[in-house]
C-alpha cells in the first residue's frame, strides 16, 4: 500500500487490485479526492470497470455495506479495514445520474418521496454518524457545534461569522417550531441524497456514497434532493427542515475546519456566514 500524495489516505498499488479481481488494471482514473476520500474507476483487460474507494473516518461506509440490504444499493466489498482507514471495491454503474437525467419538478418531488421510502426500507444494523431523532441530542448537537464555532472565533479563524450569528442561531435551534421539527418523522438519513449520488440503472434506481448517514427527520434527505436539481425545497418540506439541513452544513464546515481540513477554513468561515445568514 502507499500513501497519498496530499490526504492521510492509504491506496493499493495496482498490481493489489488485480489479485483481488483476477483481472489485470490498465487504467487507474481518479473521479474525485478530498482529505477523507479518494475515487478511482478501475478499468481491466478484460473491458470490466469498478469503483475503488480510499476513505477513514468518520465515514461508515465499511460498516454500511456490511449490514445493509435493499435493492437500492450497489454490490461492495470492503478489502482493507484497519481504522481509521478503509479501501472498498464497489460495483461501477454504466448508466446515468439523476442530475443529467431532464425530470419535471412534480416527477422529482415524487421521486425524493419514493426514495425516502426505500431508504426507511433498508434492512440490517444500521451505522450512522449522528444522532439527532430526540429533543435532547439535536440540543447536545447545537451545543458542541455552537462552541466549535466560538472557539473558531476567539482564535482569530474566522472574520466573516460574527458572534450575533452565533447567538441568533442558539435562539433559532432552541425554538419550539425547531425542536417539533427535529422529532416529527425521524428516521434512517443518507444526507448526502444529491442528484450524482443516485443512478437509474434499467429502470431501477440505485443510491452511492453512504459515508455518513444519520439519524433524524428524514424529510432532510427530501430537502438535500430537490436542492441540488435547482428546485425550491421550501414548496415541499417544512422551512425548519430546510433550516436544520443548512445547520448540519454548518456542523460538518466547522468539524472540517478544526479536524479534518483546517487549511481551508477561509472557506470555511464564508461558507457558515453565508448559511447562519440564510438560518436566522
């Protein structure tokens, strides 16, 4: 195994790989990178392709496909796991995303609800990487998030989110419109339900990239769908939903911040002032 050049990622050398599929790897593309995960299409002798996927943690990837089963997902194998690395070969679709598929706003709506019910479906123990399906550990999820965020703001890291974002946003997630929200249909939650992460393969659609799914309201994943078509959520899903979707965002921008890609926490800090503004 080697390292990556740039992230703290460990990747087999192809002569690996092609023990593993009894088929020799002439082409190595990488599809995407970033410091928790590394995307390569194998293409083999033989014409085959399949995804090889570096990740560490926090992602429970491994551990989903492991537990999982549903029509609804690929074939998987994970064929390294020492934490906090793992390194999976999962079935390469030949087909298209649903972000390059034209689809009405109504079809798209019925769509997300369709697969909102295949992922309440899902059979097996589950892995999730947060939980907040009660009252109590949405607010132990504000709390932590809100001093990540003065922590950030006392060490000079971020200028553009100001401490009256933080305080109107300590108001907005202890309301009680939000709290109601939080345990109104609580559920099983990809949270990254986005057009490129779902294919239709014959009729039959299929959901990638389950790295860190979560417990609560499950109309979140509805929300994060419709967005990333360029369709308006609000006419779909309740407006503390949409709110609490941009709030996780804001989570996972300042985790990466101070954990797991601290160099761009410029971004990070524009990211979050844009979103606390849109929140409350």
């Amino acid at each position: 195994m080697q390292r990556h050049p740039y992230f703290d990622l460990l990747l087999h050398e192809e002569a690996e790989l092609s023990a593993w599929l009894n088929d020799e790897v002439v082409e190595r593309l990488t599809l995407h990178e970033w410091p928790l995960s590394c995307v390569h299409r194998l293409t083999c002798a033989s014409g085959s392709k399949v995804i090889y996927k570096a990740t560490r943690q926090p992602s429970v990837e491994p551990e989903f496909y492991a537990a999982a089963r549903s029509p609804l997902l690929v074939s998987a194998r994970t064929v390294y796991r020492q934490k906090p690395y793992a390194c999976l070969l999962v079935e390469y679709l030949e087909c298209p995303t649903l972000d390059k598929v034209s689809m009405t706003e109504k079809d798209a709506v019925a769509l997300g609800r369709h697969l909102l019910t295949q992922i309440g479906a899902i059979q097996g123990d589950l892995p999730y990487t947060l939980d907040i399906a009660s009252r109590e550990r949405w607010l132990n999820y504000v709390a932590i998030i809100l001093e990540g965020l003065q922590s950030l703001l006392q060490a000079g890291s971020f200028v553009q989110c100001r401490q009256d974002m933080v305080v109107r946003l300590e108001r907005w997630a202890c309301s009680q419109a939000v709290l109601a929200a939080v345990e109104a249909h609580a559920g099983y939650v990809h949270s990254d339900l986005v057009g490129d992460n779902i294919f239709s393969q014959a009729g039959v659609w299929k959901v990638i990239d389950w790295q860190r799914p979560i417990l609560g309201p499950v109309e979140l994943d509805l929300a994060t769908l419709l967005a990333s078509l360029g369709f308006r959520a609000e006419k779909y899903v309740p407006g503390e939903i949409v709110a609490i979707q941009k709030f996780l965002h804001i989570g996972w921008f300042c985790e990466c911040a101070t954990r797991w890609f601290p160099p761009g926490v410029e971004t990070y800090d524009r990211q979050i002032a844009v979103l606390a503004q849109l929140i409350a």
